[in-house]
C-alpha cells in the first residue's frame, strides 16, 4: 500500500495559517472511481481512500508509516517568499 505525506497548504482565499503546520499521511486510491449507474455518482470500494491521518511533525509520520509498512513519499513544503511593498507601490 502505498501513501503520501505533505503539509496541508494555506488556503489562498484567507490569511490565516491554521492547521497548515500539521503533517498529513494520505493513501493513494487503490482502485478508479466508477460512475453508479443508477445515481451517476462517482465511488470505488476503496475505503482507504477515506482516511487522512495527521501528525505534529514529518518524523512521527514517517515513523508510522515504516512502522505499519507502508510505502510513503515524502512532499517537502515549499519555501514561503514574501512580497512586501507598501500599498503606495500599486499606484507607481
């Protein structure tokens, strides 16, 4: 089984950072979703898919990940940049 680990990013329509410091190990699907036929709606049997664990930091997600046996990879955060510039610069 096979799962990946990442930091949750901050969501581009707030300006607030919360929950992004935690570390999410999600697993990969297992199988394609299929369309119902009665309903149209998209499903699988994959029940694993529904589950997203999350960790204080990227050590404990690993270690549980070896632990457990499952095959992780890792998606490091990418480094944040700040544009400062005072609103006078919009008009410049």
């Amino acid at each position: 089984m096979k799962a990946l680990i990442f930091q949750k990013p901050k969501n581009a329509m707030q300006s607030g950072r919360a929950g992004t410091q935690r570390w999410i190990l999600e697993f990969a699907p297992a199988e394609a979703r299929k369309a119902d036929p009665l309903m149209g709606w998209a499903g699988s049997g994959d029940t694993q898919r529904q589950l997203r664990l999350g960790f204080a930091s990227r050590e404990e997600a690993l270690a549980y990940a070896t632990r457990e046996g499952i095959e992780a990879d890792v998606v490091e955060t990418p480094v944040r940049t700040l544009k400062i510039q005072a609103y006078a610069d919009n008009f410049r």
